[in-house]
C-alpha cells in the first residue's frame, strides 16, 4: 500500500482499496448470506497480504442494499446474486443433487473456501417463546447442503452463540451440522470467538463452526491458534482520529439527541469518573432493579467498545456515548468499530437507517482474516505449493 493510500500505516486508515484480484496464485470463495461482505474481506486482506488473489465465484444475499454494497465493493466478483439461498441449493441433505443444484456446481467450478452467516434473527435471544424453532434456524443447515454440493477445502460458518441452543425438527442444528460434515469426510471443530481477541476494538462474541478435508490445517489447530494469537485493540485505536470530524456527509455527520438525551450525556461529561447514567436521570421504564446499564452509558477510550447494532446512533439503544463529546456515534465510527478499513464503501445505502443496519448487521472482517490467516499458513508449511487453489489441480 502506498504512503498515499495509508500514510500512517493504520490498518483501517487505509483509503485505496486494494486490487484483491491481482496475484500469482487465487483462492475460490462463495460467500452465502453474504452481506455487504465482512467475511469477504477478510478473506479477501488475508489472501491479499500474502500475494494471493481472491476470485469470488458466488456471493449470495437476499437484501438489495447489501447486494448493492457487496458488488461496489467486489467489482471483479463473478456472481453477485440477489435472491435467497435455498435457490441455489434446494436439496435435502444426503440426497442426490437437484437441477438446481448442478448448475450451481458447474459455473462456480472448484471452491477452495465456502463462507457463510445465516441470518440470526432464529437465533436472537430478543425474540419470542418461538425462537428455538425458528424457520430460520433451518437456513444453517444450507450452509451445510452447500458443502456438500460444491466440495470446498475449508468451510466457514458464522453465527450469533445462542445457535447453540437452536433447534430444527428437534435436534440441535449445530449438533446435526457437524454429524454431516463428519460423515461427508470433514474433521469439524466449533466454538465462541470474540473478535476483541482477533483486533477489533468491540467485545462481540460470535460462533463458528469450521471444517476442512484432509490436507487441510485441522480446525481444532484453527481455534487454539485464534486463542493464542490474541491482540486487543481499544476505542482510541479505532476511532481517535475522527473525534472532531463532521462533515455533512451521511458517514460522518454527528446524531442529533433530543433534549433529555442530551442533558443526560452533559450530565456524564461533568462527573468524569461515572460512565453508567444513574437510574433517577433514566426514563422511568429504565429504572428501578434492572440490568440495562449500559444503555445510555458512556464508551471510554482505553477499552473496546460493547458490540455495534443498528442503534449506535442512539444512546438509548446501549453504550453509544461518545467518550468525550455530547453524542452518540457516527456510521463512520461504527464502521471502524467493526473492523472495517475507510476504503470500504457504504455508500449504497440509500438512508441513514439502512446505512446503520448494513453496518449493524456486518460480519467483522478479521473473523475471516483470522480464519484464512492460519488455513494458509498451514499450506505454507506444510506444502511445497502453499496455495489453496493448486490442491485442486495436484
């Protein structure tokens, strides 16, 4: 990267997005529930700091905005669908492949690396007495039918860790998952990871369930070194630089707080050593015995902040406070708070609103990056090649 691009060398001040196409050797992605990309581009750095390209064969999503965010930033990807999953694999488990099915196979050709984080909201533990059984719950398993059709080395799933608990026609899905795998020839390995332990500055915890076929980094060997790799970054880190940055952009304008919210947040600012508002200055329904107190708490600079959602422009929603200034977050900020570089581009959002989701309901990218970091350098030491994409060839 050049000076111009990232002249203090901050890994998410970078502005130029790198040319993740360009290398002498590729990985084949397909990236299901895709998003706007987070696991993408994590994948994508990984590969790319190793002079490897990433050729997305397939990434699928059934949100406009997202689609639309994904492909401003994955121009050179093959496919960018907009359409539920359950298209491209319509097949039961442990069945013949469909029409459907085949097809998908033969335009993505070999796959070194299938990714994907069904949407959670099965999963949510905000949901009602239903959500154990959850329709949605049943999109985990596609993940697991897309292994099976496409035959990828390495198979990533993420989700929120209440999947533990989840349940499709009465089993465990995560249980069920890794049953499959194993009987289709891949050694599995699950468990909750905080990305705070991979580089973001944010305290989200998030499962994964990885599996790889023989030849592969073994994904126990995955997990013990994303425990052991541990770097933690806090809030001055990420967001710093741009305490003082408002420039009318719908990325870096500053919320507007209403009245209340606003004396609440001088109130913090004036006792410096209080970050959590007292229960007599929160909205009655706040308070009196509950266990909400980092909504409308304050975020400090010297630790990580709590994980982002949609409502980080609002103090009410949780610890959105700025650290030293009367307001809640910026998307900007937020974005960085993922782990998202400035060269990402957001700009497809066509609201405030659907901005906030997209950046809410984004994957961090050093999942993948850590994830793709240890499966290649397992091929680096392991094999004469070193690269995904000559396994299929060998």
């Amino acid at each position: 990267m050049s000076a111009e691009g990232n002249p203090d060398g901050h890994p998410l001040h970078i502005a130029t997005r790198p040319r993740f196409g360009d290398g002498a050797q590729q990985i084949t992605l397909v990236d299901l529930f895709a998003g706007c990309g987070g696991i993408t581009l994590g994948i994508s750095q990984a590969a790319h700091d190793r002079g490897v390209a990433t050729d997305v064969a397939l990434a699928v999503d059934f949100e406009q905005t997202a689609v639309d965010v994904y492909r401003a930033n994955f121009p050179d990807a093959r496919r960018v669908e907009l359409a539920p999953v359950e298209e491209f694999f319509d097949g039961a488990l442990d069945t013949p492949l469909t029409f459907r099915e085949t097809r998908t196979r033969e335009s993505t050709g070999a796959v070194d690396v299938l990714v994907g984080g069904p949407p959670c909201q099965g999963h949510s533990n905000l949901n009602n007495h239903t959500r154990r059984v959850d329709a949605k719950n049943a999109l985990y398993l596609r993940m697991v039918r897309a292994a099976e059709v496409l035959r990828p080395r390495v198979l990533l799933v993420e989700n929120v860790p209440a999947v533990l608990r989840d349940r499709h026609e009465g089993e465990s899905v995560v249980i069920r998952a890794r049953q499959h795998l194993e009987n289709l020839g891949y050694r599995v390995a699950d468990d909750v990871v905080s990305v705070e332990a991979l580089g973001v500055a944010q305290t989200r915890r998030r499962h994964l369930l990885l599996a790889t076929l023989e030849g592969e980094v073994l994904p126990s060997d995955v997990f013990n070194q994303l425990a052991g790799n541990a770097v933690q970054r806090d809030l001055e880190w990420a967001i710093g630089d741009l305490r003082d940055i408002d420039d009318g952009t719908t990325l870096d304008r500053r919320p507007q707080a209403k009245a209340e919210n606003l004396a609440r947040m001088q109130w913090l600012l004036e006792h410096d050593d209080v970050y959590d508002l007292p229960n007599e200055l929160r909205p009655k329904c706040h308070q009196g015995d509950h266990s909400y107190k980092s909504m409308y708490g304050q975020l400090r600079w010297s630790e990580p902040a709590q994980t982002i959602t949609s409502g980080f422009g609002s103090i009410g929603q949780g610890r959105y406070m700025h650290p030293e200034q009367a307001r809640a977050l910026t998307a900007h900020e937020a974005a960085r708070i993922q782990g998202f570089p400035d060269y990402f581009d957001f700009s497809a959002c066509p609201t405030r609103t659907a901005l906030a989701t997209m950046i809410g309901n984004a994957v961090p990218p050093q999942l993948g990056a850590a994830v793709l970091n240890a499966v290649l350098e397992f091929r680096e030491i392991s094999k004469e090649s070193g690269m995904l994409s000559e396994a299929h060839s060998a």
